[in-house]
C-alpha cells in the first residue's frame, strides 16, 4: 500500500514540473540584498545575497519595539526625554523632533519610531524600560536569537551607526516574522499617518506620515495598496536604503526585506518588484486531499489488527516555479506502538513535506475507523512479553545452567562410585 500511494504523490509531483518557467531567472533588483518569504512556513521564494553582513539602521527599531512591547505593561505611560539622552541624539538621522524633557506617551514615542523612522524616540524608550540602557540592549539580543537570528549583533536601540552593530536580511526577515505576531506592533506599523498630540514643548499637533509608502498615501501614490500591512523602512547615510514590507494576495501572506539600495524610490520599487514576482514564481502543488489513505499502521491489541491512517485535510504546499524536484521530501510520523481502543478519526501521525530541507507544510493523520479492544490479544500478548524479556530468560538460564552443573556433578560423582 505505502509504495502504491508514493508512487501516486511522485507522479502529481513530475506533472507539476513540466510547467514550463523562467520567471524566477528575470527577477532584477536595485538592492545589493533581499529575501522573500512566504509568512505561512517562512519558506525562502527568492534570495539574493541574504546572509551579507549589513547594518541594520532602521530595522534595528523593530527589535526595539518590540522589547518595549514585551516588558511595558502601560503604553500610556508619560516619560519625559532626558536631556542627556536628546544631547547624545544625531538629528541628521531619521528623527521626530523631540526636545529635552518634552513629555510623551510610551506609545507616542512607538509610534514616531515606527511610523517616522524617529531614532531619538527609540533611545528614550531604552532608556527608560528598564531604566538601564545596557539592559534594554542584552534584551535586544537576546530577543534577536529568540526570533531565529543568529548573525544579529545590536549595540544601540536607534540604529545608529556602529562597527560591531551588525545583521543580514535574513536575520531581519526572521525578526519581523516574530514581530508581526504582536497585535500592538502590526497595529502600528500599519498605520498610514500618526498624530502626536500637543506636548508641553509643542503647542500644536504634530502629523508624521509614514516612511513606508505602501501603507501610506501622504508621501506618494505610486506605491500605497491596502494588500500591504506593515512594516519598517531604513536608511543610513553610506549603507543605502532598504524596506521590509508584509504583503498578502490570493496566494497567501509574504514578507521581503531589501538593504543597501540606491534611494527610497528604488527600495520601494524593488519590493514591488517582489509583490509581482509572488504572483508568478511559485506554484501551489497538492500532495494530499482529504480522506486520502496514507498508512497502515499495526494494533497489536485491537479486535482489528491493523488501522488505515488518511488525511485530515487536504495538504498543499507552495513551492517556488522553477522548483527542484529532488529537494522536496514526504514524511511520516506516527506511533508504531498503537495501543487499542482507537477512536475514528483521532490522531495517531503526521504527514509533513520539506523542501530544500526546510518543512513546507503537514497535515494530521487520523484513523480510518475505530479499533475496539481485545482482551484475549491482550493477556496473550502479556505472556508473550514476559516469556521475550530478558528479566524472564536471564533466571531460566541461570537455572538451566545450574541445573547443568548439579547434573554433570552428579554424573561424574556416579562414575567415580562405579570406579
């Protein structure tokens, strides 16, 4: 049965691949680095020099936030701005104006930062979190290796310039993939345009449009949708632009990340470039459908002696359109060691599917039918166990040799009498 079924997946498998593409081969980018990702499995679409060694700028903000998030229980929280803190502030970066001792709320100050790309915002908020800046900074990395990045490296909270402050887009893919699990966050980033209300340093309302032009109509036309829902742009004098956008269309959610670009217009074009190529450059391949028999599984107890393992649900995966058909994978996990009573569609395994290593989806395996429990199978089997183990033979040896030994004794002594 299980050779029959593999046969019948590896024949869908080659009729899919002899769609013929080239799309994946034209894709061309202004950025130096980009990744592409489908939000489902975090599988990678597309990836061009994704483990460079970048500086994270802006995109270090995210990690920022989102240390605010998980340790500031109010967000309406007031902190007033240090003066030395302003002081230490390079306003030549991206920045929402924030005078000595202006008084903001926790979320205002999130807001600035994530919206308007606000560098000083992010520094107040790291220092005041925890009250201690150097420990804002540890729970920034350590919240980094948390989300999977391993070549992640912060120093500040405002994505300034440092030689040891170091990422890759792949590490910032991972990072936003964790973020934007966070209700608060993805709220934020969002948001096409935030109002910072009057503080006591500004008597007026201040407006900061978002620095990501496809959530936002203030800047430019040319790249808002509403199919885009987040999240973060970065820009460093001498390390270029880049943009990291979640996007979604009827093929499902996506994430890219693009760094060291030529300027704002050509970070967003690339990532636009990006949205297209989701549309054309994966297929989605059906491995199973629901109800499909997959397995048959041994119940040694059971008044049936086997049980049918068949799909949940229908399992079909993305897969990039030029895919290698020798990287994908199908496995099954299930208990060997089924034990009776086994209700009708419990579940006893797992069909998963990888591609290049990487798992692409599964599915639960249930069982066909119900199997009762048969008391006879049971006590034979107990028999069976206790006259296999090794707890069993071990004394029968010992008495099987000793009584050997009393033999052989015997025997030799009835010799030596005869003599």
């Amino acid at each position: 049965m299980n050779k029959s079924i593999l046969k019948s997946l590896c024949t869908i498998l080659i009729i899919i691949t002899l769609i013929p593409t080239a799309f994946a081969d034209e894709i061309k980018l202004d950025a130096k680095n980009a990744i592409l990702v489908d939000m489902q499995n975090s599988m990678v679409l597309y990836d061009k020099n994704s483990t460079e060694i970048i500086q994270p700028a802006g995109f270090t903000k995210i990690v920022t936030a989102m240390v605010v998030l998980e340790n500031c229980d109010d967000l309406s929280q007031v902190i007033a701005a240090p003066k030395d803190t302003i002081s230490k502030c390079d306003f030549s970066f991206g920045n929402m104006g924030i005078l000595a001792e202006e008084e903001l709320s926790a979320k205002a100050l999130l807001e600035g930062m994530l919206v308007y790309d606000a560098a000083e915002a992010a520094e107040v908020l790291a220092g005041f979190t925890f009250g201690n800046y150097e420990k804002f900074i540890v729970a920034m990395n350590n919240l980094a290796k948390e989300a999977g990045a391993q070549n992640t490296v912060f120093k500040n909270a405002g994505g300034y310039y440092h030689k040891d402050q170091q990422t890759t887009v792949a590490d910032i893919s991972k990072i936003a993939l964790y973020a934007m699990k966070n209700d608060a966050f993805a709220e934020i980033v969002k948001k096409g345009m935030v109002e910072i209300k009057p503080t006591n340093k500004y008597r007026d309302v201040r407006y900061l449009a978002n620095t990501n032009m496809f959530v936002g109509r203030t800047r430019s036309l040319d790249f808002y949708s509403e199919r885009v829902f987040g999240v973060k742009t970065s820009y460093m004098k001498d390390h270029g632009y880049g943009i990291c956008i979640a996007f979604e269309n009827s093929k499902g959610k996506f994430l890219c990340v693009t760094a060291q670009g030529a300027g704002a217009a050509a970070a967003h074009t690339d990532a636009q470039t990006m949205r297209e190529y989701v549309v054309s450059g994966f297929v989605n391949v059906k491995i199973a459908d629901k109800d499909d028999i997959i397995e048959e599984v041994e119940v040694p107890n059971g008044k049936t002696s086997h049980v049918l393992l068949k799909t949940a649900d229908e399992l079909s995966v993305r897969l990039p359109v030029d895919y290698d058909e020798s990287k994908i994978f199908q496995m099954t996990t299930k208990d060997n060691n089924l034990s009776a009573p086994i209700e009708k569609d419990e579940v006893l395994g797992t069909l998963s599917v990888s591609y290049d290593g990487k798992e692409v989806g599964s599915v639960a395996l249930i069982a066909y039918d119900s199997v009762a429990h048969s008391a006879g199978k049971s006590v034979q089997i107990f028999f069976e166990n206790i006259f296999t183990s090794p707890f069993f033979y071990l004394p029968v040896t010992v008495l099987v040799i000793y009584f050997a030994i009393m033999a052989y004794k015997a025997n030799r002594n009835k010799i030596r009498r005869k003599k």
